[in-house]
C-alpha cells in the first residue's frame, strides 16, 4: 500500500513539474539531471547485457534531502539515455527514511541491487543492507535486508559497493565506529544472502593514516593496471592551504587488497578532483574493459539550496562519464571517448589569449594547448586562471556573496574543458587532475579569455543529446 501511494505522490510530483524544469536556462544539454526534485549520489552503475544502467538518489517530492528514492536510466553508449523503471521506492520499515546509496551486479543473468534502508528514530537510526532483484517486468523485486548494522558500529553504515573476485561476492560498506571514527568495512559472501564481515580495510587511525574524519561514505574498490584502488568520500577532514576546501572531501588510495587477511597496503589519499562540486561516484567496469566513473555534482550541505534551479523545482546534475585509467603512479580521468559524437563545428584558433574571440560555452567542449599565463572568463560568472602557480577557479558564493576559491597546483601543459549551461569540467594535462563546478551564468554564456600566454584552442560545440 505504501509503495503505491509513493509511487503516485512521485507521478505526481514529476507530471506537474517536469515542463517549468525543462524550461531552466541551467538546465543542462547533455549530462543527466532529475526530471524533477533532488538527485544525488549515482548508485547502481553497471553494463548489464550490452546496456548501462544509472540509478540515481532521488527525492521526486521536494528539493530537499530525506527518504530516498532510485531512479533509473539506461543507455546503450553513455551519451544517449533513455528514463526506466522507477527503480526503488521506500515503502519497507527496513527503509522507512529512504533507500540509500549502494550498487548493482549481475548475478548470474539477474540484475541484482545492493543498497541501504535507512532507518531513523526519534533518537538514533539504523541501517539495513538490502538487496533487490529485477524480475521478467524489468521491475525490482526488493527481497529484504541481508545484514543488519554490524556490532561496534553507529547507525551510520551504509552504500555498500559489490563485486566478483574469485569465485565470491565481496562488499565495501561506509561505516562510523563507535569512537566516532570513519571506516570502510569489508565482507565477502557466497551468495549475496549471507555475508561475513572480514573487517576493516582502511579508516581513520588505520594503516598510518592518523585521525581522518568522522564518517566514510560511499567506497568503491576495484583492480586498475595493477593497483587495488580505493574511492572514498570521508567527512570531517580539516580544510588546508589548497585542498580539503570543501565540505566533504572524495579521494582515491591506492595499494594492495589482501582477499586472505583483509588487509589493505595503501598509500596517501589524493582528492578526486579540485573543484566546487563533486561528491559520490561510483565506478564500473565495462564490456570493453574500462574502468567509467560518474560523480554527483553537487556536495551535501555545500550551499546546495542557494543554486537558482530551486526555483523551477530541479536540482543538481551527475558529472560526465570518465574513463580512468592509472600512469605515472596517479589516477587519471578523461571523459569517456563517447562523448566525442556530441562534437560539431569545429573551430581551430591560436595566439596570445588576449587575442583570440569570446567563445560560445553554453554545451561546448574545449581543447586547450597552455604555454604561457592566461584567464579565462566563464559567462563573467566564474574565472580560471592560469600562472606558474598552476589553475586557480574563482566564483562568488551563492549565499554569502564572498569569493571563494578552488586550485590545482602544478605545470599546466592542457586542458579540455566540457561545459553545458551551468557546469564547467576542467580536465587538466590528460586528465591528470580535474576541477568541476556548477555555475549559473545568464543564458548563451561566452568564455572570454585575456593575458599574453599563447593558446592553440579547439572549440567544438556539443550537441543536445535528449533522453527518451
Ligand atoms: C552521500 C550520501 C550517502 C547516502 C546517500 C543518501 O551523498 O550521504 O552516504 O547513502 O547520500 O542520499
């Protein structure tokens, strides 16, 4: 009965709100956003059958946080989408307080969810890990919790990420100790029912980490050109000079994962990208053996409700696909090479900065050879610059009007930069660091750029890409 009335309440919701959304300059051309309400972490990312599958958090009700649904697209390439099956709604006291992040894997020809039930008292919560198969209606049939909050933890533990590796299923899960001390949990399981806990693979206080945050949130482990590497989202990190300057931080370690001891060698944590807004991801491995990674553009309790979009009832937006790849002993994303059909009109320029024309940025890629310093302005709204310091990304913040400031230190050699609307996605030197940012520019937005370095830029525009 519950599930009907919500799933009525969110037919609802997106019949009466979806064509003011579609009317949002911000609105973006090409990267996936909510019909309607709050969309954030990407959950149930896989290639099943040839086909991806994106789910998305989603409050279709409101824009705001709170219970949880997962909505679901699917695509044949990663660029053109098409809307499924809602995929979860959170109609089951194990999931009283939303249907929180977690991942998909093909079990056997299943397409099978693993999430969390979110559960909150009056004082206190809980957390179930759940699992979901589809069914012959391409619908998921929920099948109940499989593991109930672990001894010796809060009841913040949640987004468990799964996988195959020798003939097992083996889960991470976020997790909050009872010292009030992040963790990242390791289980393993015979047949996604019954799950052993292995221990705790990293955390603050673990493997000569020192004291680092509160609560992890929503880790992700896989095999990469022979590193075990581990995405992570902590919370509470102290801002410092340059980095750790958002609310919440996501990063990457790299190491050994020993499947026997449950021990994981890891090196130092690096943040996945030096922008304002970027938060969640979740990676899968695809048909052709790349590692796809898509992120939330958007940061929990980062200013979020100060972003004009509220205002035609949408909010938040998931990153492009990027493809991942390890050199030089660092992780390395570039947008996934299908986004290249997006391409049209190609244009070439080179010069000094100061001497090239305003360029329309509304859906539009950049390619960017660097020698010398530079800015560039986006829509006069937001400013990189380019020195021998390395970028740094300027805007003013929403709710306070104060300038704030983002950066990359290092030689820039490149840069490709893909914007649509209101987002900018700076990939710098190949894709060894990347910036990503929202911003909300008027419409037909321009890059103009200034300074005596010399640019040889390539301008493509990138076509809307409409999902079905
Ligand atoms: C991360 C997160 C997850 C949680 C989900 C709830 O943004 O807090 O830890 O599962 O969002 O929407």
């Amino acid at each position: 009965m519950k599930e009907q009335h919500l799933l009525k309440q969110a037919l609802r919701a997106v019949v009466s709100g979806q064509q003011r959304a579609a009317q949002d300059v911000h609105r973006p051309a090409w990267h996936l956003a909510p019909p309607v309400g709050l969309m954030n972490d990407p959950n149930g990312f896989i290639q099943f059958q040839q086909r991806y599958h994106l789910c998305y958090q989603w409050n279709p009700l409101a824009c705001a946080h709170g219970a949880k649904f997962w909505g679901q697209w699917s695509s044949a390439d990663l660029v053109h989408w098409r809307h499924e099956p809602l995929a979860l709604a959170p109609a089951e006291e194990y999931e009283s307080h939303g249907c929180y992040s977690g991942s998909a894997v093909d079990d056997n020809g299943v397409l099978t969810l693993l999430y969390t039930g979110n559960v909150k008292f009056s004082e206190g919560r809980t957390a179930w890990q759940c699992v979901a198969r589809m069914n012959e209606h391409g619908e998921f049939a929920k099948q109940g919790p499989v593991l109930p909050l672990p001894e010796g933890y809060t009841g913040h533990v949640r987004d468990p990420k799964v996988w195959r590796h020798q003939g097992q299923w083996w889960m991470v899960l976020g997790a909050q100790d009872l010292n009030l001390q992040g963790k990242v949990l390791l289980l393993h399981s015979a047949d996604l029912q019954n799950w052993t806990l292995k221990g705790e693979m990293a955390g603050s206080g673990l493997n000569g980490l020192g004291s680092f945050g509160y609560m992890w949130e929503c880790p992700d482990l896989f095999h990469l050109d022979g590193q075990d590497i581990l995405v992570v989202c902590p919370q509470g990190l102290a801002a410092q000079p340059y980095r750790y300057l958002n609310t919440f931080q996501s990063g990457w370690f790299s190491g050994e994962l020993d499947y026997q001891t449950g021990r994981y060698h890891h090196g130092e944590f690096h943040e996945l990208d030096h922008g304002f807004e970027f938060y969640a991801p979740q990676t899968t491995a695809s048909n052709d053996g790349r590692r796809i990674l898509i992120g939330w553009m958007g940061i929990p309790d980062q200013d979020e409700f100060f972003q004009p979009t509220l205002e035609y009832g949408w909010i938040h937006t998931m990153t492009c696909p990027r493809e991942l790849s390890w050199r030089q002993g660092k992780l390395f994303q570039q947008p996934a090479r299908e986004l290249r059909q997006l391409r049209s009109d190609e244009r070439t320029f080179s010069g000094a900065a100061d001497s090239l024309p305003a360029l329309d940025i509304s859906s539009a890629e950049l390619a960017i050879m660097v020698d010398g310093d530079f800015s560039a302005s986006f829509g006069g709204t937001m400013q990189l610059t380019c020195d021998a310091m390395g970028l740094t990304l300027t805007r003013s913040n929403r709710r306070t009007g104060d300038i704030e400031q983002r950066y990359w230190l290092g030689e820039v050699t490149s840069l490709q930069i893909l914007c649509d609307r209101s987002s900018v996605e700076i990939f710098i030197n190949e894709g060894e660091a990347v910036m990503s940012a929202r911003y909300f520019p008027g419409a037909a937005p321009q890059l103009r750029l200034a300074g005596e370095g010399g640019l040889m830029l390539h301008h493509w525009r990138l076509k809307g890409c409409v999902i079905e």
